[in-house]
C-alpha cells in the first residue's frame, strides 16, 4: 500500500461557486448554510500509475467555526486526468465534467 499526503498549492486551486456563478479564487472557507455552493480542490503532481486502483481516500477538512452545527457536504471528482486550475469565469467549477 502508497500513502500519499497532499496540499493545495495555489490560490487557484482553492476556490468556490455559488451556482450558478463566478469563482471566487481568494475565499478562504466553504458555508454550510442554505446557498448552493461547490468546492474546489485541486492536487498537483499526484503520482498514480495508469490502471491503479484506489481502494481508500480520506479528505481532512478543519471546521473553522465554534457552532455545533455539523458540517454537511458531498465530494465528488472532477473526470479528467490532469485538472485545470481554477478561473473566475462563471460555471468554471460548477460545469466541469464529474
């Protein structure tokens, strides 16, 4: 078994998108509140070989706020083998290919 431990490296490739919208490439959290917003996260230089089964994968999220709310979110993966980053160009996240 590979362990791999990533980073967001760029502002870009952390972003959000109140759909339907414009990204916003500087925010720094992700609501849990009524609005319909999609999350971007983008991982550079993640070496899997071709034909590689993933069998696990753990996201570590930090809850930056002291309400007792839990946090309710689904992720889902962008289809594509080598991601862009991020643009402020409306539905740039949320029409991408899952």
């Amino acid at each position: 078994m590979t362990e791999i431990s990533l980073v967001v490296g760029q502002s870009s490739d952390d972003a959000k998108e109140t759909a339907p919208g414009t990204p916003n490439l500087t925010s720094t959290a992700l609501e849990s509140d009524s609005v319909a917003e999609k999350g971007f996260l983008r991982f550079t230089n993640v070496t899997i070989g071709q034909g590689a089964t993933i069998d696990t994968a753990v996201l570590t999220v930090f809850v930056s706020t002291s309400l007792t709310d839990e946090p309710d979110h689904t992720f889902y993966c962008e289809d594509a083998d080598n991601s862009l980053t991020a643009e402020a160009i409306s539905g740039n996240i949320s029409d991408r290919p899952l």
